[in-house]
C-alpha cells in the first residue's frame, strides 16, 4: 500500500536522507568559479597588496580600494616609455615587483611579450560576467598579442586620426576627406608627436596604414611632403596649437585646453568619408610572471574586467586627456565623449589586431620620408 509507505516512520526517514543528499549535492552543484573566486579573494587579502604598474587610468584604483580595502594598491605610473624600460631593468636585476600592467599595447605587447615577462591572462579570468564573451564587443575577447593569450585589450575608443585643429585657424567644413589634411595651404602649419617613441600616435598611424583609400602614401606624403614639425614632448604640441603656431596637430590631445575655451578642438566622427579607428590607447592589461602577488593580481585584473571597473574606467576618463569607451557592451556610453564612443553608423578598423601591432614597417616609412625631406 503507497499511503502505508509513507506514513510508515521507516519510509519517512529513507525520504528525509534522500532530500539531504539532494540538497548536498545540489549545493556542491553552485557554479565552480564562484568557489573559484572566494578562494581567490581569500589568498589575495592574505598577500595584503598587488603592485600595479599603470599608465594613463590610475585615477580608477581608488575604486578597486573601495571595494578591497584588504588590498592595498602599490602603484607605479607614467607613460609606456617610461614604465617598459623600468619593469624590464627590474627584471635584468632578478628584482620582481610588478603584479599587473595596465598600459597601452606597447610596453604590454611590444616589450612584456617580447621579453617573456608575462603569463597567460585566460586562466587568471574567474567571474562569469568578465569569461562570458557575449558581454563584449563584438561578441568576444580581444587581444593584441597573436596567442590570443595575454595581452587583453578592454578599451576601443573611436579615434579619427587624433587630428586636432585651431579653431580660428582651420573651418572644418573644408574637410571632407583625410586627403584634405595634405592640401598645399596646410604645408609647414601642421605638428606631430613623434610616433617613433613610444605614446599616442600609434594606433592612428595603423589606422592610415591599413586603410585601402590611405595606406602607406598618405604617411609618406604626411611626413615627407607637408614640413610638418615634429614634437615629443607631451604638452608642447597641445600649447603650440592653441597658441596659434601651428593650424593642425596630428595625434596631440587637446580635449584638457579645449574644456579650458582655448580655441582647439578634434576632426571627430562624420568629417572624413574613410571613418575611423578603434584604439586601446591605455586600456590593455596584462598578467606580469614571477609575480609576488599572484591571487591579488588575479583579484585586480578581474575587477578591472568587471562591469564594475569598466564603469570607473569610463567615468574617470570622461574629462581626461583620452577618454575611453570600453569594450563591455552592457555597460551604459553615457558618460563616453561624443568624439570617443563607438557609433553604430561608422565603419571602424581596429587598429589593435595582433597582426597590425608590430610599427616596425610604419616607422620605416616615417623615416623614409623624413629623410627625404631633409629631417631626422
């Protein structure tokens, strides 16, 4: 009889183990990274620290202290010219301190990577919303070395050419075409940073190079044929634009000057018919070997990848020299200038494919062209 079985006490016991055994194993059933991420979490707050090496987004390690107030952040910034020697000569001496980089692809790929400083990121990505590519661009990771394995790229801002002009100076209605920077009249009135050491100007330089209606004769014909001047120093270039020396300055960023009503401003989107490129600028991070962190470092980089940091990244670049557009799609753009968010009616090139990265073949051309025109 079923009703007897279960009334009878000794069914009621043998019902009351199996619905225990459920339970266990569904609760040993909960998704294994978030075990994962609590042992993670657990080891990084023991460590007390994670050292990390950053360029350009530093103002977001404040937000990562919120939220771990066990980690303490040991930052070293500057620029990527100044933090790649740095890591590597510490390196040279067997002195390992760094953790994470959070650069621009170079140092991250054109010097970590070369010199075999860095490990695999893939494994060290434990969250869910960071692992789960539908949540990014183009519905997956992006990185700028050709593994795929450890230089991850979460930031492509839109950039067209980093060409910035004096406003009254230059009418940008006579700009129909990145063909209209190489007027005549333009000749001796445009700057440039010089792309050759490392910073801003990179990307932007791959982007003509690998546009079909640019490609190597527009960079020849830029360097070679326009007299254009060129500078290294980061507020040089900016302060002769809005001075009145130069009309144009090729990849200087004078976003700061133009909020101060100097008469600057950016080519931004719908000026040149060719469109525009994706850049990383700072916004590439990598997981540095030999690490004396590991568990913290581990804890940072997935914080940094989180629609949480994502955010802050976002939010404290809004007014600075390079603001970003992170590579999240589901993340709000509200606080993303106008003249860096990704528009949905713009063809872009990404200029962070791994294959595009190496500047060797692009610096070669600058330099041919200089020296035709009689410069270094």
């Amino acid at each position: 009889n079923p009703k007897s079985k279960i009334q009878n006490p000794k069914w009621m016991a043998v019902a009351a183990i199996v619905m225990l055994v459920g339970a266990v194993v569904s609760a040993g059933a909960a998704p294994t990274w978030q075990n994962d991420w609590q042992r993670v979490v657990e080891a990084a707050k023991k460590e007390g620290q994670v050292v990390v090496y950053i360029s350009g987004y530093e103002a977001i390690l404040q937000d990562f202290e919120k939220d771990f107030p066990e980690i303490k952040v040991v930052a070293v910034t500057g620029r990527g010219n100044q933090l790649g020697p740095r890591l590597l000569a510490e390196r040279r001496a067997e002195k390992f301190i760094a953790d994470v980089s959070s650069t621009g692809a170079n140092p991250n790929y054109q010097q970590f990577h070369a010199a075999k400083a860095l490990d695999p990121i893939k494994p060290a990505l434990i969250l869910s919303e960071v692992t789960d590519q539908s949540k990014w661009y183009l519905k997956k990771h992006q990185y700028s070395d050709p593994e795929g394995q450890y230089v991850f790229n979460y930031v492509g801002s839109a950039t067209y050419g980093a060409v910035n002009y004096n406003t009254k100076l230059v009418d940008v209605k006579d700009f129909k075409s990145y063909w209209d920077l190489l007027n005549p009249k333009w000749k001796g009135k445009i700057e440039a940073r010089d792309i050759r050491e490392a910073g801003p100007g990179a990307g932007n330089t791959r982007f003509f190079y690998y546009h079909a209606d640019l490609g190597p004769a527009f960079i020849r014909q830029l360097f070679g044929e326009m007299e254009v001047t060129l500078f290294r120093d980061f507020r040089q270039g900016p302060d002769w634009l809005a001075t009145g020396k130069f009309s144009i300055c090729c990849f200087c960023y004078a976003d700061v000057l133009k909020q101060q009503f100097l008469p600057v401003d950016t080519f931004g989107p719908r000026v040149f018919k060719e469109g525009g490129g994706l850049v990383q600028q700072f916004g590439t991070v990598a997981l540095i070997n030999r690490a004396p962190h590991p568990n913290a470092a581990k804890v940072f980089i997935n914080w940094l990848l989180s629609r949480k940091g994502q955010i802050a990244v976002q939010q404290r670049t809004a007014k600075a020299e390079s603001p970003a557009d992170s590579l999240r799609i589901d993340i709000p753009k509200d606080e993303v200038p106008f003249e860096q968010k990704r528009l949905p009616d713009i063809k872009y090139l990404d200029t962070g494919k791994p294959e595009w990265i190496e500047m060797k073949p692009i610096i070669d051309i600058v330099n041919e062209a200089l020296k035709a025109a009689g410069k270094n």
